[in-house]
C-alpha cells in the first residue's frame, strides 16, 4: 500500500513543477501518512504488562511469551502468571469487579474500549514522544516533573505542550480517574516522581510521563496516561523497535467526560510564535 501512494505521490509531484510551496506540503503530508503506516502491522505494537513493578526484574526479551490476562474482567494482562499474581496482591484484586462491570457497560453501547485499542494507541504516543525527542532534544529542557503532551498526528517540531505534575494537576486529575483506579494511578505518579527525584536540573530524565485524550463518543473522551523508562534501565531488552530508546513501564487509561479538567492549562515549553500553533485545548490532542 505504502509503495502504490509513494508512486502515485512521485506522478503528482512532477505536474508541480515551479511550485516548491505546493510540493513542500505534499511532502509533509506524504511523510504523516508513512509515519502513520508504521502502526498499521500489529507485530509493530508494543506489548503491555500491567504490573509496573516487572521492569526491574525482566530477565532479558520475553516479547515472544504468550501474555496472561484476567479471566474475569478482560481488562488487564501481563509477561507471566508472576506479574499477575503481583499485580492482583497489589492494585488488581480492588479494581477487577469494577473494571468487569465497566466493560460489560461498554459492549452493551457497542462502544468498548479493548486491549488493541489500548496497544495501538499506546504504541502510536509512544512513536510521536519519540519522533517528536528527535527533533527537540525537548527532555533535556523539561523540569523533572514536567509531564509531556504532545499533538500526535502531526509532524514532529521543536515546540511541545508540557504541565508540571503539581498539586492542582494531581488533584484535578484525580477528581477525574475512576476511584477504583485510583491506587493504579497513585502508583504511576510514585514511579515517575522516584525515579526523577536525583536529576540534575538539565539533562536526560529518568522516568517520562506522557497523556493523550481523545474523543470516545460525543460527550466522552478516553485519556492514556504511559509511563517510559530509557531502555538502559534492563540492559536494552524490551526494546519497540530497533533502535528504540525507551520501554513502557506503564499505562493507564480510563473514560471521562469531554472537558472534565477544569483548571488544567497546557503551555509551550518555550515562547516562540511557532509554539502558539500547538495551544489547543486538550481534548484536541487526539
């Protein structure tokens, strides 16, 4: 498919001749259609493990084990029966009645939100955190608590949207997660505080948080929340793709209404003219 555009793009391309403005745009399309490709293999997508506390112990690549999920609530899964059994100790034995009745909710409108969903997009924000580093060096500038959103779906630029993990975020946020969530969500906030706690006040961070919220339904919207670790932090292993800098270390998502965070305000992590493009409210970040 990726073959046939590019020789129909090449055929168009030569009728423009003389009119750079017209065929730098093309370009610029044809290169957010090849990104875009790249998560329509599934072998591509990145394999999730809901226990966050597996990533230190991971004995070298287990991308080729068959993953465990929740017989009951279909809503969680793992590398092995080891991190089920410490998830379900930890977080998983208080939310797994409720996340059973909320999928059973959601098949019922036709409008579930399944474990391909949640790896695609997964994969999709960690592909725009990383295509988006390759041109900002943007977590070299960031303060250690600063929690990146990122427009995905449109070409990587030097400029990106950032709020600080602050009370006022913390709490907004939680005003909004499940409360059966909210232990899971507690824990992601800990890993990623923890691990940035020793940084220096420039350089490489630790631990990155990215969120994402898209449109679910017409008053609803889904918001992902990942966890990346550099891929150092087991010796290279779990690595997306080759050449992959980091590993998911975590993910949570969960529904809400549209606009339900009063009081949240995205900004550019610097002032150029060029950032003020990216200063759309974050229900547009889809």
């Amino acid at each position: 498919m990726r073959e046939a555009f590019t020789a129909h793009l090449t055929e168009k391309l030569s009728l423009l001749r003389g009119n750079e403005p017209g065929i730098q745009e093309i370009r610029m399309h044809a290169a957010e259609v090849e990104r875009a490709s790249r998560y329509l293999d599934k072998s591509t997508w990145v394999r999730i493990c809901d226990n966050a506390k597996h990533l230190p112990q991971l004995p070298g690549d287990r991308e080729d084990m068959p993953q465990k999920m929740c017989s009951r609530c279909h809503s969680v899964v793992y590398y092995s029966s080891e991190c089920q059994r410490e998830d379900w100790n930890a977080l998983h034995r208080q939310e797994c009645s409720h996340l059973a009745k909320s999928r059973r909710q959601q098949k019922r409108t036709g409008h579930w939100y399944s474990q391909n969903n949640r790896r695609f997009q997964a994969t999709q924000l960690w592909h725009a955190y990383e295509d988006h580093l390759e041109v900002s060096n943007v977590d070299n500038r960031l303060a250690s608590n600063a929690i990146v959103r990122i427009p995905v779906g449109r070409p990587p630029c030097r400029e990106s949207m950032s709020t600080s993990l602050s009370k006022e975020y913390i709490e907004n946020t939680r005003d909004v997660v499940p409360s059966y969530l909210q232990s899971r969500f507690k824990e992601m906030l800990s890993f990623f505080v923890k691990a940035n706690a020793p940084r220096r006040a420039e350089g490489p961070r630790s631990a990155i948080l990215v969120d994402r919220r898209l449109p679910l339904l017409k008053d609803s919207q889904i918001n992902i929340l990942i966890l990346l670790r550099p891929s150092s932090v087991d010796g290279g292993a779990r690595r997306r793709r080759e050449g992959s800098k980091f590993l998911l270390q975590g993910i949570l998502a969960y529904p809400s209404r549209t606009n339900q965070f009063p009081g949240v305000h995205e900004r550019p992590n610097n002032g150029s003219a060029n950032s003020q493009l990216l200063a759309e409210p974050s229900s547009r970040y889809v």
